[in-house]
C-alpha cells in the first residue's frame, strides 16, 4: 500500500487528562524534526472531565487547515471513540490503552498504564503516547528527548529522567508498528516557528504599540489578555484586569486621552457591556482598540465554540453615528499586521478600530516563517495656548493633543461640543459637528485593505469569505482543482473596499460562506452594493468549525 506523507492525528481526553500537554510537546517535536505541522482544539465548557480533542496534522507540505479525516485515533478515556464515531472510517487506526480499542476495527492496543508504571508512575502514560506517536512519524529523537525535557524542566531532575525514559520506550514502539507513513522533512521548517491565533494578534499588538491592555477574563478572548500579561514586562506593558468590561474599555479610552495605545480583550457577552465606551470613543474622538474572539451566542451560548456571528454587533455597537474601522484576519500573518495596523488607523482616524477573530482562529497554530514588517505611526501633536480639540478641518480629521504635552488644554466632553471640547446645544454647531465625524470616513475608505484573490482570474464562480475561514476553503479549492472557482477574502470587512464590487460584478456565481446563521457578510455587502446577488450562502452556525471536507462537499454542489 502507498504511503502517505501526511498524517492527521486526533487525541481525545477528559479535560484534565494532559491532552493539551500531549498537543504541545507533540507539535513541537514534528516541526523540530522538519515537520510541517498544524493543530487545532476543541474542549468542552468545564474545568474537568467530559471530553475534548486535538487535531494534529504532520505534512510533508505545508498545512493549515482542518480536516474531518482521521489516521490515527488515540482516545485517552472510555467514551472519546464514540463522541468521535462519526469521523472514523475503515483506514483510521485506533491506537491506546488496550481496553479502550481492544473492541474496535484497525485498532492497535497498547498496555500504556503498564509502560508508564515500570517507569515508576501511571502519570508517565502521556509520555509514552508521544513517544509511540513520535516513532510513526519517524521523529528525530533528539526533538523528542529535548522537548520532553524542556516541558518538564521545572520538575525534578528524576521525573524528568522518568518522562524521557517512557517517552523514548514509546519511541520504540511507534517505529516498530511499521505503519505507512513517510512524512519528508525539510531543514527551513526546523528554523521556523509554531504561533497561533491568539500569539499572533497579541504580538501583533505589541509591534503596533501597545503599551497598556485592560480586560475582564472571557473565554476565548483571555487567551489574547494572558499573552500580552506575560510579555508586559519585557515590553513595558501596563496590565490591568478590571472588575468588568465596563471598567475595561473606558480604561483603555482614558489610556489613549492621556497618550497610551491600548487594546481590551473580549467575547461577545463582554462586548455587549462596552457598548456605552464605544459611544464615548465615537463622541469623543479618542481611539480604542478592541478584540473581539467570537463565540456562539446569544447570551452564553457555547463558551468554548466557534463562530462569526459578531460582525453586526461590532458594526452597530453604540449609539448615534461615527466611523469604524473592523478587520478580520484570515491567517496568522495577517493577525499580527492587522492588529498592529489598527493602533495605527485608530491613531490616524481618532476612531474605535475592532479586530475581530474566533475560538477556531485563536487556538490553532502552525508553523510560519517571520511575521511581515511593521511600523509604529503615531499622530500626536504638540498643543499651543490657543489649542482646540476638535478644530473644523476639511477631512474631518482634528489635531490631537494629549494631556501635559505642550501648552494647550486638552478638552473632552461626552456631551455634544463645540471646537474648543465645551458644551454645546447649538444648532449648527451639532450638524458641523456630526458632519465632521463622518467626514473621516472618505480617507477611512482609502486606506481600507482589498479584499484578496485566491485562484483563477477568470473565474465564473466566486466564493466570498472573511476571518477564519481563509485558509480551509483555499485547501478545499486546491484539492477540488475547479479553475472555474475561485475566493474572494476579506480581512477588512468595514468599510467594505470600493474594489470589492468590480470582483462580485464580474462572476456569473457569487456564493457566500460564512460561519453564522444570518449570513451577516452577505447581507452588509447587499447594503453597500447595488446590483450584487448575495442569495446564495454556505452557513454554518453548530459552533465547530467548517472542515476541508464539508467545504469541497458544499462548494460542488454549488458548482454542478
């Protein structure tokens, strides 16, 4: 039989089982032995017990995408193989303890209880299933050894010792099963790095800025909070946990008036409390940067799910009318330029500047090569005696001072106001006002990032997505090979680029995919576009994401 050179490998535990150790230590062994890799997570809302999984794909080529099919299957608990059931075929090896597997199909059981004990514990047991995994893909041993002890290095020197004799007894036993895979390395992968979603828009942050990030824990956007919280003292970032969203985001806004570039970090649950900030930011014209990690709503939904079901929130969050500026990121590149990007427009602009992601985007990660290149513009102006914030320009656009830097008084009120920042009830003063404010929007639009194509010019059809979804429908048109098909995606999803209109006029087939229920993308576009058929949508809103597969499966019945 051929051997494959890719191999996609999902474990399945109970929440507390070492899943994600085993994800961690394993990811990082294949990209050190020259592995391309991907994985992807999904867990259940509970501290302990029920059942998660990690999906792990090893390639001879680059992947970054995920798949419904399963090679090797290693369940870690009594009911993984049956939450699992309808993803295994007749090719998938079932591979653990022997009296989880012993009743299944292609399956390979193992006495790694029994393993781990000669090594002195039980809890040796995940080591060892690296090891066996580590052997089918035929590892360096040297990442093995080096990564084992790297994640236990605060252990002692005897658990470690033990952790690296069980993994390598496992080692053994994975080259020994003789299963038909034969990744190739490549020595460029070993040089490059695994990052996921939430490193990336954090990192990205910092090369935008961000010296202060103020949020309330939520699920999944505390993932973006703790990254930043870690780096702050390498960075000099100043790390505030509020006592609620409320407190996060009109911290951040007073960050910004006093001369700081901050972001918040939140769901869609804690975003709806930021709404009266946004306003404020609005009226005020002092920046913020917020994150949004979409979940499934309404209310608490799933908290640990995926979703895009937030673009109308942030698009209409707040009162009254002013711009916005909301990117979506397809793929860890465009996360960090993105998210650095938005410090820069909400700088630029005086605006709120949204950066929106989900579950799926944040806890995947792959490997990548350097991040693109970034700089800081800052747009601060030094004030005279005579300053005022909100002077009438012909762009919409004020000077913008900051407290203490120059001579000027720096006047802000959430009340309508007058150039110099004092109340008003005027007339004519609100309309000049008003019109000001959305003045920014033609300068806004110029500077909006295009919409990308993937595939042939001359397309008939056109799949048109934005987020998290870029990079599973590009694998999906690879492999279906359509030269008819092509896909439009869109990291800035407001304003909507002018561009994009020339890309929908011209195919026969505008077919929207999105991960919500409404088709929330589909239906701006009617709104900004005239003329442009947006009724046909692949929507998907059970709160796991599109695979690969569901794509290719989709898209070809639109096609036929």
């Amino acid at each position: 039989m051929e051997k494959k050179s890719e191999i996609s490998i999902v474990l399945s535990g109970a929440a507390g089982q070492g899943v994600q150790a085993v994800e961690h230590i394993l990811t990082r062994v294949a990209k050190d032995s020259g592995f391309h890799v991907f994985a992807t997570k999904e867990y259940m809302s509970r501290v302990r017990g029920g059942n998660n999984s990690t999906e792990i794909r090893i390639s001879s080529q680059p992947v970054k995408a995920y798949v419904d099919r399963i090679d090797v299957l290693v369940p870690l608990n009594d009911n993984a193989i049956e939450r699992l059931r309808p993803r295994i075929t007749e090719e998938t090896i079932i591979l653990g303890e022997k009296k989880y597997v012993e009743n299944e199909k292609n399956s390979i059981g193992i006495l790694l209880e029994e393993i781990a004990e000669s090594f002195g514990n039980k809890i040796y047991e995940n080591s060892v299933a690296i090891g066996i995994l580590a052997g089918i893909i035929k590892a360096e041993e040297d990442a093995l050894v080096n990564n084992i002890k790297a994640y236990f290095s605060k252990k002692s020197e005897e658990v470690v010792k033990a952790n690296i004799n069980a993994a390598l007894k496992g080692y053994e036993i994975g080259k020994s099963l003789g299963l038909r895979f034969e990744i190739i390395p490549s020595e460029q992968v070993k040089k490059q790095y695994l990052l996921n979603g939430s490193e990336a828009v954090a990192k990205g942050a910092i090369a935008g800025g961000c010296n202060f990030i103020s949020s309330y824990p939520m699920s999944p956007a505390t993932t973006v909070f703790t990254e930043l919280s870690r780096l702050s003292k390498q960075y000099g970032i100043l790390v505030d946990q509020a006592e609620d969203e409320i407190a996060a985001a009109n911290m951040a806004i007073a960050a910004w008036y006093a001369g700081a570039r901050a972001m918040v970090s939140t769901s869609g649950g804690g975003f709806a409390l930021m709404t009266e900030a946004i306003s404020l930011s609005g009226m005020i014209e002092t920046p913020i940067v917020v994150h949004l990690g979409q979940r499934p709503g309404p209310a608490t939904g799933l908290p640990t799910r995926t979703e895009q079901g937030d673009l109308n929130l942030v698009l209409y969050a707040g009162h009254g009318d002013f711009p916005r500026i909301i990117y979506a990121p397809g793929n860890l590149c465009e996360a960090y330029e993105l998210s650095a990007k938005a410090f820069n427009m909400a700088d630029k602009y005086q605006v709120p500047v949204f950066i929106l992601t989900d579950q799926y985007f944040l806890d995947s990660f792959y490997n990548v090569d350097e991040m693109p290149q970034v700089k800081i513009e800052r747009y601060i102006v030094k004030t005279d005696e005579n300053y005022k914030r909100y002077t009438l320009t012909e762009d919409g656009i004020s000077p913008r001072g900051i407290p203490g830097y120059g001579k000027g008084l720096v006047r802000v009120d959430s009340d309508e106001h007058d150039e110099y920042g004092h109340i008003t009830e005027s007339a004519e003063v609100r309309r000049k006002m008003v019109e000001k404010r959305l003045k920014k929007m033609e300068k806004i639009i110029q500077d909006a990032v295009p919409p990308k194509l993937f595939g042939s010019e001359n397309y008939k059809y056109l799949i048109v997505t934005w987020g998290s979804t870029q990079l599973i429908v590009k694998e999906a048109l690879e492999k279906l090979g359509n030269k008819d098909v092509a896909m439009l995606h869109f990291s800035q999803v407001y304003p909507v680029p002018p561009i994009a209109e020339s890309y929908l006029k011209k195919a026969q087939k505008v077919i929207f995919l999105e991960q919500n229920a409404a088709g929330q993308f589909a239906n701006l576009i009617k709104l900004t576009f005239d003329g442009v058929d947006t009724r046909r949508r692949i929507l998907k809103y059970d709160g796991f994401p599109f695979s690969v597969e569901q794509v290719m499966e989709a898209i070809s019945k639109e096609v036929e």
